[in-house]
C-alpha cells in the first residue's frame, strides 16, 4: 500500500509551469523564469567546500553559504522603502535581516557557554525599529556570518553533547543542539525574506 501512495505521488507531480497560475497571473512580475528554475546551480553543501571542517561544522557554514546567495539574489532590486514595508501584515524584510545577523550571534554566544552582553540585548530589542537602507542591513548579514564562520569552526569540534543553557532561564539545549539551530533558524528566516520578496515584486502595481 505504501508503495502504490509513493508511485501515485510521484505520478501527480504538477510541472513548474503548471503552477505558476497559482501564485501569479503574469511571469514578469518576478525575476525567476522557468529556464531558470530548470537549470538550477549546483548549492553549497555539493560544491565540495569547507572539507577541512568536521561534518557536522560544514553544514552549518554551507546553510550560512546558501543563506547569503539566497538573500543577495532576492532582495537585489528592492528599495529600501519596500524592504521596511510590511505586504498585507507580513513581517519587513528589513526586521528578517536584522534578526538572522543578530541571532547568529546570539546562538554562537550560548553555544559558547556565555550570557548574552548588554549591547546584544539592546540589539535584539531594536530588530523592529531602524531606517536602514537595504545596502546597510546586507552588510551586517555578512558581518555576522564572517563572525560566525570563525566561530562554528571552533565549535566543530566540541562536545556536543554537553550542556548549553539559553536565556536567563537557562532553557536545557546541548552545544549541537545551539550549533544546528544556527543553520535551520536562519533558513527559516531567509525562506521568509525570499517569500516576502516575491509578493513585493509581484504587487509593485497593485495596491497593498
């Protein structure tokens, strides 16, 4: 039974061009085309990088790689006022910049065995606040992941098994735990910006 699901599933894959109706009613609203999407570069974690990393510390910085390529591509044309702009309630992309930057940090810090400093708390409580350009919040994105690369190198080979508490009530993770939650949060924050991005683009002449 489980085969015949597998093979039905398989059997119903809609092609990209098929599903394009549903998201929008003209291509050009985006910078993707299908020959695009059909030729599709080879990502991070296959590029043979990092090797000098234990494996686990290699997939983090090729999450951070991927993370980075993603951002530059979809946020290149925005303006700064769309990038703080909030399409039909969604979060700005400018507050998704600000919060993968500064919570790389964050996580290497407790990952690090370490209290977050002042000036990180002061930073985390501004992440909905701010008129920086686009050109600015790339710019700390790659700060913090130049930062961070150094950092998960080290950590590549803890423990990490051991004990990480986080936040002032030192809620139990382990040293791994902190370490792969710095690539899976940062994905889900950056699959957020690519979203984001798409529906900007596709209503630059409609109304919000």
């Amino acid at each position: 039974m489980l085969i015949s699901w597998v093979i039905a599933l398989f059997e119903i894959q809609p092609t990209f061009q098929s599903l394009q109706p549903l998201f929008h009613s003209n291509s050009e609203d985006f910078s993707v085309t299908a020959s695009q999407v059909n030729s599709p570069t080879i990502e991070p974690w296959l590029r043979g990088t990092h090797t000098e990393v234990p494996a686990v510390g290699r997939a983090v910085l090729h999450a951070l790689d991927l993370a980075l390529e993603d951002l530059t591509k979809w946020t290149a044309g925005l303006t700064d006022a769309e990038v703080h702009s909030q399409p039909h309630g969604l979060p700005s992309i400018a507050f998704h910049l600000k919060h993968i930057a500064r919570s790389v940090d964050r996580i290497l810090t407790y990952a690090e065995g370490n209290p977050l400093s002042g000036e990180q708390l002061a930073a985390l409580k501004a992440e909905y606040t701010g008129e920086e350009t686009l050109s600015e919040l790339m710019a700390e994105v790659e700060a913090s992941f130049s930062n961070a690369a150094g950092r998960v190198r080290e950590l590549a080979s803890a423990d990490f098994d051991a004990f990480c508490g986080v936040g002032r009530k030192q809620l139990p993770t382990t040293v791994g735990g902190a370490l792969i939650h710095v690539a899976d949060h940062t994905q889900r924050h950056a699959g957020q910006i690519v979203t984001t991005a798409k529906v900007l683009k596709a209503l630059r002449d409609r109304p919000l």
